[in-house]
C-alpha cells in the first residue's frame, strides 16, 4: 500500500495543479504553447483557455505572447510565471514529504 493524492491551489475553483504546471513547463522548454499542448495531447483552444482563466483568477500574466511575423511567432513565461513555478513545486515537495511521513505514522508504525 501507498499513499495517493492530488495537489492544487484553489480560489473559488481550481486556480493551479498539476496540468497547468506540466503545461507552463513545456512552454518554457518549448517557447510554444501551440507545441507544449501538442505534447499533452491537449487542444491548443483548451490549453489557451486554461491558462488565460488562470491569468485572470491570479490577476497576473503567465505567458508573453508574439503572434506571427517573421520568426512565425510563439510565447514565453512571464517571471510570475516562473515564481509560481519555483514555489508550486517546493510547496508540492514539503507536501509529499509530510503526507509520507504521516503515512508512515499511521501504516507502518
């Protein structure tokens, strides 16, 4: 047996998790989100709209975008972006770690 759990920030409603995080990485590897949501198997549409609802609940930009021209366009993480990245995954870290230690607490003590 082992401890199983999913991790996300909300305010009113699903604010950041594991998708939009996986998401935002790939765009920062990428410098698409046209290629990052390729990678999820994830509709450009659908990607394009989870990020936005997360940029107006969070009040901040996640991506600058250039449309088009010669370099045929594509986007980048905005520092924000990067902050909440950087602090989503130290939280998600501590956060395993306790819940592995209470498992043990509790399962194997």
């Amino acid at each position: 047996m082992r401890v199983a759990y999913k991790i996300w920030l909300d305010n009113n409603g699903k604010v950041f998790g594991e998708g939009p995080y996986r998401l935002l990485k790939l765009v920062e590897k990428t410098g698409s989100l046209h290629q990052a949501a390729m990678q999820m198997k994830m509709s450009y549409r659908k990607a394009w709209r989870t990020l936005h609802s997360i940029e107006q609940n969070l009040g901040y930009a996640l991506l600058d975008r250039q449309v088009g021209g010669v370099s045929g366009g594509g986007s980048q993480i905005t520092q924000n972006a990067r902050e909440l990245i950087k602090r989503y995954e130290q939280f998600r870290e501590e956060a395993r770690e306790a819940l592995e230690r209470i498992y043990r607490k509790h399962f194997e003590g």
